[in-house]
C-alpha cells in the first residue's frame, strides 16, 4: 500500500481556479462515499479550504491511485479531459507524509504560521472519520500530524501572534485607516472565518461592528457573545450604506454582492470610502465592483502581499519545525512497517496458547486424578516454558519489523512456524 497526496493550492493555482476546484460543507460527506466506492480508495481524507483543495489517500498503487482521484476530480467539477491538469500536484510515500505535516504546522500557508489551518486540518479529518473513509493508516498519521502541530505551536514563535486570513484582513484595515474608533465595519459571513474576523477587528479597537448572516440566529448569538451588533442578510443594501469595511466571508457558491447591487448603494453613500475585504472561496464580491468610484476590493491573493513583522520569527521556528518533521516521518515509517510484524506476533501467540490447551486437555484426560494445585502448578509451568520459548523469536519479528524491506523476513518466520495471520484467514 502506498500513500498519496493529489490536489492544487494557492502556490500553483490562482483564485480564480481555486475557486472552481472547491468542496462545500455540505458536498464533502457526498464527494467522500463516491470517492471511497466509485474509486477504489483503501482510505482518504479530504481537505478543502480557501487556499487549496487536496486529497490524501491510501491506495494499493500510487500511479492507479493517482489517476483514480484525477478522474474523481473530473467527473465531479464537471472538467474537460485534461482540463486544469497543469495546476494540479501529486506526491507518494515520504514526500505526502511530509506535506501534511507541513500543511498541518502552518508551514505551507499563504501566511508562515497561521493557526486556523490545524483546526481545519483536524475538522476535515474528523469529518472522514465519521464518514467512514479513513482507517488504520491514515488515523495514525493525521493523529500524528495534528499533536505535532499543536506541539510545534506550543513550544516555537509560531504561538506568539498566531496569524490567519482573517488576522491578515484585519491588518490591511489597520494600513488604510489612521484611527479605528471611529470607523464601521460590516462582517457578512458568522461561520469561523467570520468569528475570527470580528474577534480580530475587536481586538485593535474597533467598536462598531455589525455581522449580517443567512442565518440571522447564528449572527445574534455571536453578536451578543462578543458585544457587537446584528441584522438580517435582508438589510444588508441599508447597512452598507454606513460603514466604511467591509469583511464578507460566507460559504456561498455565488456572488452575495455584485456592482448591479453596490452602483445604488454607492450612489446615496455620495461615493464615500468603501473598503471591501473579501477572504470568502468562492469569492462572495464580485470583481467589477472595483471599478465604481469610492470602492477599493482586496481578494485572498491580494492579501498575501501583507508581511507580517515577526516574521523572521517564524522563520527561525519553522527551520527548526522542518528538522522535527524528519523526525516524525522516520517514527511514522517505523509504525508502518511494525504493522506487518504485529499479526505475525499476535498469530505466533495465538497458536502457541492453542499449542498449551491441547496439551493441557491432553495430559488431564491421561491423569484425571491430579489436584487443582497441581493442576495450576502444571499450567503455570508450561505458560513460563511457552513465553520463554517465545521471547527471543517475537524480539526478533520486532526488529525485523522496524527495518525496511522486511516483508520476505516476516514471510520466511511465517513460513517456519506455519502461522496464518487474521487477515488470512478471513480471505479464507
């Protein structure tokens, strides 16, 4: 078996591709099962965020498993043969394992250090198991992935002034306006990008805030949690009529604002400032509206010009991220490689404590008259004489076990001890 990474992100893929390549909340259950069935996939994960669509499975082949997802892909955004192919990367073995724990500590971010990626990370993983896409491999490896990340944050620079897009969107409102007291801001959008914007645009000060949601529930409660105000998405043109920002980052698969929309609304604002920042993928501003007078549109990609001042920092922690990864992939190769050793261990116990019933069985049939101490006595011999016996031969399927190229080693200790594992035997 072998482990696969095929997907895009904003390194090879402009917003405007990656927005066409993207899985909703409510698509990734679905796109899940047709992969796992349709596909032939042993396990997979799904990851789908505003900076990259990725695939990480488990397949008997990686060049088949490759071109299983691609079709995957294909069929399910409706592409050309061959469309887009060019923005698409796969990588195997070390190389994926190395990416996701890379991905996970915020290496591979648009932003060095950013932590929203962990918790989308795990989200994600959670969600495939619950889905029933990921088994023993890809468990212990995103596991793994996600203690590391949490560790790594803990323990380097990249806890201090942890960064996301909504953290990076808030600094770009930072550069445009001398004092923030002053000014409003609209968030659309109370998912957690939206959550994590009104948390940040409290924190530098600003203190009028209104979040316009679909669900206008969900704004109210997370208005009254955070002291800022909430309006229905239906009142949205009124709203924008007043504020100076605005921060949309709703899941929809459309445009929330066109310039059809704002042309009115700029029109009786007597085209004053109007600030837009849109972090949402799909995109929820359209384009155009960057050309009506008084409004300024910044996107995802826009946002990646933003440095932030420690980052020097985070390049220091990430150096030292980078060499702890190594680390991680050598123990996670390890555990891989015990996992062929740990049947031959547990069959070589089994027929063992199956040897020592019969022949217990065997001598209390020939000798009904023993004691039940004697008895136990006898039982207690044989169990040191068999775990004796066994010692040396399981110490050695161990080591065996951590090297590589081990499984004509592990076949020949089979062969020796005639052992038929589990799974043998329920293909039996």
């Amino acid at each position: 078996m072998q482990m696969i990474k095929v997907g895009l992100d904003y390194h090879v893929a402009p917003l405007e591709i990656r927005e066409k390549i993207t899985f909703s909340e409510d698509e990734i259950a679905t796109a899940s099962k047709l992969l796992q069935d349709t596909y032939q996939i042993l396990e997979h994960v799904i990851i789908s965020t505003c900076n990259r669509t990725e695939i990480f499975a488990v397949v008997s082949s990686a060049a088949k498993g490759k071109s299983s997802i691609q079709h995957f892909f294909t069929e399910w955004f409706q592409l050309a043969e061959g469309e887009y192919a060019s923005y698409f990367q796969d990588v195997k073995d070390n190389d994926a394992i190395e990416h996701l724990f890379k991905l996970t500590s915020g290496l591979s971010s648009m932003v060095l250090g950013e932590t929203q990626i962990l918790g989308q990370v795990r989200d994600s993983f959670l969600k495939a198991q619950h889905t029933g896409t990921t088994g023993k491999m890809l468990n212990e490896l995103f596991k793994r992935a996600i203690t590391f990340a949490k560790r790594a944050h803990k323990e380097t620079a990249f806890g201090e002034h942890a960064v996301s897009i909504s953290y990076v969107a808030v600094e770009q409102v930072k550069k445009m306006f001398h004092t923030l007291e002053n000014i409003s801001v609209l968030i659309i959008g109370a998912g957690e990008m939206g959550e994590l914007a009104l948390k940040n645009i409290l924190a530098v000060g600003v203190k009028d805030v209104t979040i316009a949601n679909r669900t206008f529930s969900r704004a109210q409660a997370l208005a009254t949690e955070h002291n800022a105000r909430a309006v229905p998405i239906e009142k949205l043109s009124h709203t924008l009529q007043q504020a100076d920002v605005l921060i949309s980052c709703t899941g929809s698969s459309g445009w929330i604002i066109g310039q059809d929309f704002l042309t009115p609304i700029q029109k009786k604002r007597n085209e004053n400032p109007l600030s837009i920042i849109d972090i949402a993928v799909p995109r929820d501003v359209e384009t155009s509206v960057n050309q009506l007078p008084g409004v300024t549109l910044y996107d995802v990609d826009d946002l990646q010009s933003v440095v932030d001042e420690n980052m020097d920092a985070r390049e220091t922690a990430a150096r030292q991220i980078s060499k702890n990864i190594a680390e991680e992939i050598d123990s996670y190769n390890e555990w891989l490689r015990m996992l062929v050793a740990v049947p031959i261990i547990r069959a070589l116990q089994e027929k063992s404590v199956s040897i020592q019933e019969s022949t217990h069985q065997s001598i209390f049939r020939k000798i009904p008259d023993l004691t039940e101490r004697e008895m136990k006595v006898l039982e207690k011999h044989t169990s040191s004489i068999i775990h004796q016996l066994l010692q040396q031969p399981i110490e050695v399927v161990k080591n065996m076990g951590k090297q590589e190229q081990s499984e004509e080693q592990l076949g020949l200790v089979k062969h020796i001890f005639g052992l038929t594992t589990n799974d043998e035997k329920m293909k039996l």
